[in-house]
C-alpha cells in the first residue's frame, strides 16, 4: 500500500484494479480490513490456477525427455551463475519460460472466460488458431500475472534442479475436466530421481 500511497502523492496516475481499489480507499469508502481482505484475494486467488499448470507443466515435460534435458541444462546454468532469486534473474529462464506458455497454451486453467464478444471480430479476416491469452489481455487482464508467472518459475526450475521425472502415464490418457479450472481428471503418477546437486 506505502508504494501506492507514493505513487499517488507524485501525482502518477494508472488505470488498474489496485488503484481504483486504492481510490476507492482514499475516498473512504472502504476501510483498511476491506483492503487487505482484497489483497488476500488476489495474492491467493490463483492458487488453484497455479497449482493446476503446475501439474500439467511437469508432465508435459516428464512426457518429453529432450525438452526435460534442455530445461536441465537451462537452469543447472542459472543457479550456478544467478546469486540471487529476484523479478530481474528469473527472466534468464527463457526455456523455462516457453515451456510454461506452452504448458498455458495447451492446457490453459482457465478454459472459458465469461465474457462474451458483442460479434465475431477477424483481424484481416483471419482467426489465428493458436491465440495466446491465458491471463486475458487489455485492462481486464489477470492482475495476477506476473506473480504467476514468478511462482512458477521458482517452483518449476527448483523442482527439475532437484529432480529427474519419468511420466509413468501417457498425457492423452489424463483427460482435462472442464470445470472453473481445467483439472486432470485422474491423479498424475510419475517416477522422481534425485539429481545430482549444481
């Protein structure tokens, strides 16, 4: 909040959920209890959507051993030359950071979103079959976003510093169930391997 409080009193104005939750708090319309019961929304509000691509992210990888090697690879690197864990160093995890996309791409955690276009809308009367957009996009995007992606870079590339996986399933056999988050509709198995230590 003390950023905020900051950014206001410099006059920087911004368009988001957080400050017009914060003007509407500085407007006294809503008091401190109600501000922190917010941030606790929106900090845990993605558990389920994190832990979910969590699931499907490991067995993607653990279902193809060249991308398991390459990510490997990428991240025995990064800790051996990254002194501290931040925002600024996670983004040297470019690999990892691909698989992740892909993990959302194919298996995104929230498979409807429930707004609905007044029309059907083509850019250059083409609709791209492998539109990206997770986290939605414009100024209704997740603003969870980076945290998101943050927790899981952390978890991800600490769990393949410490562990070789062996999918003992095959993917298509997990069905996704379409639910508000898109759950594997069997529990994942799979076979860890300590590693060797960077």
């Amino acid at each position: 909040m003390s950023k905020s409080e900051e950014e206001r009193a410099q006059g920087k104005e911004k368009i988001t959920l957080l400050d017009t939750l914060f003007n509407v708090y500085y407007n006294g319309k809503v008091d401190k209890a109600f501000m922190r019961e917010e941030m606790e929304n929106i900090i845990f509000g993605g558990t389920d959507t994190v832990i979910t691509t969590l699931q499907w992210t490991i067995l993607l990888v653990a279902s193809h051993p060249e991308v398991q090697k390459k990510l490997h690879d990428e991240i025995d690197v990064f800790y051996r030359e990254t002194e501290e864990i931040n925002a600024a160093s996670l983004k040297k995890l470019l690999y990892l950071e691909c698989i992740i996309k892909e993990s959302l791409r194919i298996y995104s955690p929230v498979p409807v979103v429930g707004r609905v276009a007044g029309e059907d809308f083509k850019i250059e009367d083409v609709k791209h079959a492998f539109a990206f957009i997770p986290f939605a996009a414009g100024p209704r995007v997740c603003i969870g976003l980076r945290l998101a992606y943050m927790e899981m870079k952390i978890v991800l590339s600490r769990f393949f510093q410490r562990f070789h996986v062996e999918a003992t399933q095959k993917i298509e056999d997990i069905p996704p169930s379409m639910e508000m988050v898109l759950r594997p509709t069997k529990d994942i198995y799979a076979i860890l391997t300590h590693r060797q230590s960077v």
